[in-house]
C-alpha cells in the first residue's frame, strides 16, 4: 500500500514483479508505431556544400581592403537580399517548384516555403585561435526531392558568389568615386588657400615674420650710411664755403692787378698763403692734395722772391698783359663747381636713405600685425594641405583596392564541398524515430507501473493495517513452509494466512 504518494522499494519491486510485462510491452509497441510513422511521413532531402571565404593574396599591409564590415553583417545582409521574393521566385519558376500547388496557392506563401527550406548556418572558428574572423558557412536546401534540392543548393551558392562579388566591386568603385569627389573640392579648397597665401606675400613682401631680422640688420646699415653721408655733406659744404672764400681773395688780387693799382706784396701773399695752409693742416692731413697745392704755392712764391728784382718786374708786366683768368682762380671756381655737385649728390643720397629708413621702420612696426595674420594664413593652408594629401592617399588605396576587386584578388568566397546529392532523407530518420519511440515507450510503461502502484489500496505488512483500521496489531502470524514429505508430498504448517500475504 503507497502511503502518501511515496513508492518504497518493496513497493516497486512487488509491482514490478507483479506486471513486469507492461514495460515490453510498451517499449516494443512504441518503437513499433515510431518505425511505421517513419515510414509514413513524406521524405525530405537535404542538399549541402560549405563556402569558406579565401584571404586576399595581397597583404593587407601593403593594400587596405575597400570593405571592413564584419563578415556576419555581410552575410546578413546578403541572405536577406538572396532570400527576398524577387531572387526567389525565378528560382521557383526556373526548376519547377510546387507546380501542383501553384495554382491554388499565392505566390508569396510559395515563396516563403522555399525560404524556410534554405538554411545558412555560420561556420564558427576554431577555439583558441587568434582569427576571429568567420571562416566561413553553409548552404543547406531541404526538398522532397534530392535532384531539385541539389539544384537549388547550386543556385543559392551561386547567388551568393555573385552577389559578393558584386558588392565588393561596387562598394569599392563607389568608395573610389566619393574619394575623387573629395579630393575635386579638397583641392580647390588648397587652390584657394595657395592664392590667398600668395596674395598675402605680395601684399606684405619685405614684412613678412622671416624676414623681421633682415629688416632689422638693414636698419641699422641704413642709420650708419645716413650718419657717414651727413657727416660727408658737412665736410663737402665746409670745403664750398673755404673754397668761395679763397675763390674771393684771388679775384679780389686779380681784379686790382687788371686796373693798375700795385698789388700787394710778395711778404703779403706769402703771408696769406701760409694762413691758407695753416687753416687746411688744421683740417686735413699732410697728404692732402689742397695742403699739397698750398704748399707748393708757398714754395714757388718763396723762388720768385729770392730772384733778382729784374725777373719779378717782368714777371709783372707779363702778368699784367695776359688777359685771361689765372689758372688759380680756374681752379678754385672748378672746386667750388664739384663742392655744388658733391653736396647736391649727397643731400639726394640722405632724401633716398631717410626713405628707406621709414620704409624699413614702417615693416618693423607692422611686423607682429603681419605675423599673426601670417600665422593664420598659414595655418589654414596646413591644413587644407593636410586634408587634401590624406585623401590622396586614401584614394590611391581605394583605387588600388578596386584593382584588387576586379582582378580577384581580393577576399572571395570559395566553394570546398560542392552542393552534395542526398540519399538518405534527412527526415525523417528512422534511427531518431526508433530511439524516441524506445524512450517514449520506456517512459509509458513507467508512467502505467507507477499509477498502478498508487492506485493498489492492499494491506500488505503492520503498518498497513494500523494505517487502514486505525487498531494496534496484536500479534504476526509468520508464513511457514512445510518440509517435503517422502512420498513428495507438500504442506504447511500453521494458519494460512501470515505476515506479509495479502489480508
């Protein structure tokens, strides 16, 4: 008796020794009726090949792939547009499919039916490798019929080939277009900072930040040769002036000579001559060429008076007959000519150099104005240039890439295992059956043992009987097995009814 819903081990083996058959019996029929319906249920064939995706040959070091989505993503995508209706109804259409039912069926459900019947299970890395990369996957196309599954398998693989193909071309020729129109307006944009920075140089040519040292140095050449051409010019017009004074003495003597009053003395030319000298000695060095002149003056004025009277009256009287200017005063009137000459040339040259000056000063001045504006212009240029040398770059390599599209050379899908023709049904399997069927038919038998143990209300130790009748027990009367007699005959001993049998 099941006390509580709880089964003993006495209990199951009283049961099990009791229908021991049912276990069997259900076993075998299950698996029986798991094998028939195996039997019965409409076959379908699975159809499979494996695409691995092949490694450009080309070093990525050396060429960037155009495309670096992750292959699922790809993968996604291109199952959604090989699967969509418009890839698979001409597929439907080219071999043939569900022609009994297209005429009572919508398309779309038809179409449906066929995306169920296509599966593309990812090929999973190797544990422990580096490369998560996905190495690649499967195409597998479950049909009633293993030709037409085979067929479509081959078709599928193929649209996925193509399509890859496809889309890494054209991913790789539109990414080299967009990098060509980047690089058109990048370029203007360089063309357009160039002039501005030309402009700008032009505009501000000799103030310009590497040119603030020059300009410095130039300035200060400039301020020594202003100081050297005034001090020139106060010396070329202090000669003008002695010069006209000298000038004026001779013509003075000469003019007195021409009217016929004595001239002065040879003591006091001698006299007027060594003041000359002193006055120039004063101003200019022994090699002079005026204190030179002078002195030979004052030497030959001395021969003349050492001569005898007789040479100098007629020396005097030639002199007095000569109409013409002495060479002396020639001379200081051409001085005085050069000395005009001199200080025009150098009060011109101190206008040209006190210009230069204000002009360099002005370019000083306007130099940190101009370095910042400079700074900037050139900053702006940087960077265009920048910009414009990164896409450059990064169209060469697209292009390169592209090249690699087109020659197919770049990552490919390969097909290892071409779609395989079925010939088993890979539904349903009759060991999958034939092994749930077992279980099932394990599991009723079970299920029946075990009821029947809950649902048999027998007496069969104390314990059940205290339990039923609620009264102690008084006494047990053991089960007693008679001895075999000498004829063979058998009996027991004892009250027929004992602990342990049925009450």
């Amino acid at each position: 008796m099941v006390r509580n819903g709880e089964i003993s081990i006495g209990d199951a083996k009283r049961v099990l020794r009791g229908y021991w058959w049912i276990l069997p019996l259900t076993t075998v029929g299950c698996t029986v009726l798991a094998l028939a319906t195996a039997l019965v249920l409409p076959k379908r064939y699975t159809s499979q090949t494996m695409v691995l995706v092949e490694q450009p040959t080309v070093s990525s070091d050396y060429v960037k792939p155009a495309i670096t989505e992750d292959l699922n993503h790809r993968l996604a995508s291109m199952k959604e547009q090989i699967l969509s209706r418009t890839r698979l109804q001409p597929i439907i259409e080219k071999f043939d499919l569900y022609a009994v039912e297209r005429d009572r069926v919508h398309m779309d459900d038809l179409v449906e039916r066929l995306r169920n019947a296509v599966t593309i299970p990812p090929i999973e890395a190797m544990p422990g490798t580096q490369n998560r990369q996905l190495p690649g996957f499967y195409v597998n196309v479950t049909f009633d019929n293993p030709q037409l599954a085979q067929q479509v398998c081959t078709e599928i693989t193929s649209m996925f080939l193509e399509q890859n193909s496809r889309e890494r071309e054209q991913q790789a020729s539109r990414t080299t277009s967009f990098l060509s129109r980047q690089l058109d307006e990048a370029k203007a944009k360089l063309d357009g900072q160039d002039a501005k920075l030309a402009q700008f140089k032009r505009q501000y040519l000799g103030s310009l930040p590497d040119e603030e040292q020059t300009n410095l140095s130039l300035l200060m050449g400039m301020n020594s040769q202003l100081e050297a051409n005034t001090q020139a010019l106060s010396r070329a017009q202090q000669d003008k002036v002695f010069n006209e004074s000298l000038l004026g003495q001779q013509e003075a003597n000469w003019k007195a000579a021409q009217s016929g009053q004595s001239p002065e003395t040879a003591e006091q030319q001698l006299s007027a001559l060594q003041e000359q000298l002193a006055a120039l000695q004063a101003r200019y060095t022994p090699e002079h060429p005026d204190v030179i002149k002078i002195q030979n003056q004052i030497n030959e004025l001395k021969k003349r008076m050492a001569q005898t009277p007789k040479t100098k009256d007629v020396e005097n009287r030639a002199a007095q007959m000569a109409p013409s200017e002495p060479p002396q005063l020639q001379q200081l009137r051409a001085k005085r000519r050069k000395d005009e000459l001199n200080i025009a040339d150098l009060t011109r040259r101190q206008g040209q150099i006190q210009d230069q000056i204000r002009i360099l000063e002005g370019r000083v001045q306007a130099s940190p104005m101009v370095e910042q504006q400079y700074k900037e212009l050139t900053r702006n240029y940087q960077s265009a240039l920048d910009f414009y040398n990164e896409l450059l770059k990064k169209r060469e390599q697209s292009a390169m890439a592209t090249d690699l599209e087109h020659q197919q050379e770049s990552e490919q899908f390969r097909v290892y295992d071409p779609p395989s023709l079925p010939e088993k049904p890979s539904f349903p399997k009759k060991t999958y059956f034939a092994g749930g069927g077992l279980g099932a038919g394990l599991a009723l038998g079970l299920g029946i043992l075990f009821v029947i143990a809950v649902s048999d209300k027998a007496m069969y130790t104390g314990q059940d009987v205290e339990l039923c009748l609620k009264v102690p027990v008084l006494a047990l009367v053991p089960r007693l097995e008679a001895a075999s007699a000498p004829g063979g005959m058998t009996g027991t001993v004892g009250s027929s009814y004992a602990a342990g049998k049925k009450i």
